[in-house]
C-alpha cells in the first residue's frame, strides 16, 4: 500500500451517529395500548419526527412492488435513503460555485452498531469537499497511484470484516473504470439484535410436522419459543404487528404477519398498513404473553436502482440471518455519480502541437536558482 495519507477506511464517529430512540419514539406520540389494539387506520397519527420511518417504508415498499413476491427480498431502507442523500448533497456541493458547506451537511444519519462510509473520489474538486466535510475517503490522486483494482479490494476487505462476512465482494473494481465517473460513495452496516428470550430449534421429527402455505418442506427448520414469551402486540387491518423482546437497548424487532391468504394488496394499502403498524406498536406499552413459531432462515438480497435527483445509479446489497439466538443484518449500498450537471473545472489547457521550449531549474537556493537544462523542440520526431 502506498503511504498517500488520503485513504481512511475508518467507521464515522459515534457522536455523529448516535442511538437517539428515546428522542425519536417519545411514549406520547402514538395513540394508548387500548386504541392501538383497534385494529383501525393509523397512518393519520404518524407526527413529522416518524417521518424517517415512513419514508423507509415507502422505499421498501417501492422495491417489492417491482419485483415477484415469490422470492426473499431483504433491503436496508435507511441505508439506501441515507446513500443518496449524501449523494445528492455531495454533487449540490461539487456544483455550487466552490462553497464545501459545513462539514455535517453530508454525514449519514445511520443507526447501528456498526457503520461506514467511504467515497472514492474521481475529482480534484471532490476531494477537496470530502476534506473539509471530513469524510473517509480516497482522493483521486491516491486512486491514480493505487489503481481501481487495489482500491476496491481494501475496500471490500473492511466491509467484509465490518459485515461479519455476510456481504463480500461487494464492489466491482471496473465500476470505477467510467471516465465520466466523479465518485463512488459506499455505506454499510451491520445490526444484531439477541432475542432476550432465545427460541429452542424444533428436532427434525417436529419441523416435519409443521408446514409452509399448507405444505410440508422438509428443507425448512423451525424454531418455536423455549416458554411463553411478553410481547408488545396490535392488530392493523388484519395484520398482526408483533415486537420480540431484545437485549439491545434502543432497537426493536417486530414481525409482521398478513391476514392468511392475503395475495399482493397495492403498493398503497401496503404502505399505509405497514406504516401505521410499525408507528404504533413503537409507542405501545404494556405486555402480553404468546407462543412464537418461526422458521429459520439466512439469505441477501441484491437490486440496483436510479436516483434521479442526484443523477446517479445504485447498487445495494442486504443480508438478514434470523436463528434462536437473535437476527443481524448487514447491508451496503453504492452510489455511482457522473459528471452530468457538474459544471467542468475552469482547467488551463495547453496543446504543445508547435514548436516550443523546456527549461529545467534547480532552485533549491532560492536566492540563486539557476537553469540546469534548456530546450527548443521543432520537431519531436527528429533525434
């Protein structure tokens, strides 16, 4: 590795990204345990601080529509909104006229465990906002010396490390070989929860009763809770909203199950379900006691998508591995942004396609420096 000092693969501060759940989800802003048990619309009682939330839903939401429901999805809707925000603000940046902004208008707003991000700059005037913005980056100098090979695999060794080896080889180096490329902006993160109440794994005798849509599959391995559990519990359109209890404070896990035969409602409905569930049961107090059934499961999921607004094109990557002892999910995001509407460096530019001249000057004593060598080339071609 070469010595540039403009390679930092370090995780963003946690004084930036902080667990602020308390802040976020005060008990006063959802409706009582009683009323949220109703089972009615609540999308009307979401305040603007849930607002992160909805719009993670929506994001969500967006991305299984276009897709088969057959299949596992798993996105990380934070991660995705957090990547192109900062995209977005990066390039606003690079196209105003030389102000960088303050340094927090482009640190992501992730909550987790375990968080990075890390551009790899293509442009002189992207390093410089990345510098005061104090984003870990890799400067297009640094780039030049390391190359995009070089560059990619240290960057997917530190998230492969920080993923727990859920997400590798993430990062392509020939994605950086584009001449109209002028960042590469990576995210990642790794959440664990551990259920406080860890399940028992059923032996195979058990799982081989147990059935999937009315069907055995013996590839399936279930797990149900060692004992009756507390739950926090609402009901939503028929959806049942149930959060597991976790060690971990701040966070929450909640399953969420459609009424059975339930079969591809609108994008809508389903948002505003889902919105107003997840809303609700945040702010619900009070237990209740239930046995779990679950199967376990582990697999990724991967999508690119186009931002628009920042006229830039994503690829993210998610994982999610939910067993007796807990859930992690991993997941990375990479934001490709060009030199659409970045307005070109005013640059001098020099063709020497005519006779000209070369000196060579020593001027380690600058009170005498003097020319070492001189030149007139007419003609390059003639020795």
């Amino acid at each position: 590795m070469n010595n540039l000092p403009s390679s930092d693969y370090s995780r963003v501060s946690p004084n930036t990204i902080s667990d602020n759940s308390d802040l976020l989800f005060p008990q006063s802003s959802t409706q009582s345990a009683d009323s949220s048990d109703s089972g009615t619309s609540l999308a009307q009682n979401v305040q603007p601080y849930l607002k992160g939330l909805g719009d993670d839903v929506q994001e969500f939401v967006r991305e299984l529509t276009l897709l088969e429901r057959s299949i596992n999805i798993v996105t990380s809707p934070a991660l995705v909104t957090t990547s192109e925000a900062m995209t977005i603000n990066l390039k606003n940046m690079a196209y105003s006229s030389g102000d960088t902004g303050e340094p927090h208008q482009a640190r992501p707003l992730i909550k987790s465990t375990k968080e990075g991000i890390h551009v790899i700059s293509k442009r002189p005037k992207i390093d410089g906002i990345l510098r005061q913005s104090q984003i870990p980056h890799t400067t297009s100098e640094a780039l030049f010396h390391k190359g995009p090979e070089q560059a990619t695999a240290e960057l997917n060794e530190q998230i492969t490390k920080d993923t727990q080896g859920l997400i590798t080889d993430f990062l392509k180096a020939k994605d950086l070989d584009n001449p109209d490329m002028a960042f590469q902006l990576v995210t990642w993160l790794l959440q664990q929860v551990s259920w406080r109440f860890p399940f028992r794994v059923m032996n195979e005798k058990e799982s081989s009763e147990m059935t999937w849509e009315n069907a055995a599959h013996s590839e399936i391995q279930w797990m149900e809770s060692g004992s009756v559990q507390p739950i926090k519990h609402i009901k939503n359109k028929d959806y049942d909203f149930v959060a597991v209890p976790v060690m971990e404070s701040g966070m929450k896990a909640v399953f969420v199950l459609p009424p059975e035969g339930e079969t591809n409602p609108g994008s809508e409905d389903l948002n505003q379900v889902l919105s107003s569930g997840l809303t609700t049961i945040l702010g619900k107090s009070g237990s209740k006691h239930a046995v779990l059934t679950l199967p376990k499961f582990k697999f990724n999921y991967q999508f690119t998508k186009i931002c628009e607004e920042a006229e830039a094109k994503g690829k993210h990557i998610a994982a999610l591995d939910v067993d007796e002892n807990g859930a992690t999910v991993a997941a990375a995001s990479s934001m490709f942004s060009y030199d659409l509407h970045i307005p070109p460096e005013k640059l001098l530019r020099f063709k020497f396609d005519h006779p000209f001249y070369l000196a060579i000057i020593n001027h380690k004593n600058s009170n005498d420096p003097r020319v070492i060598g001189m030149a007139q080339i007419n003609h390059p071609g003639k020795s």
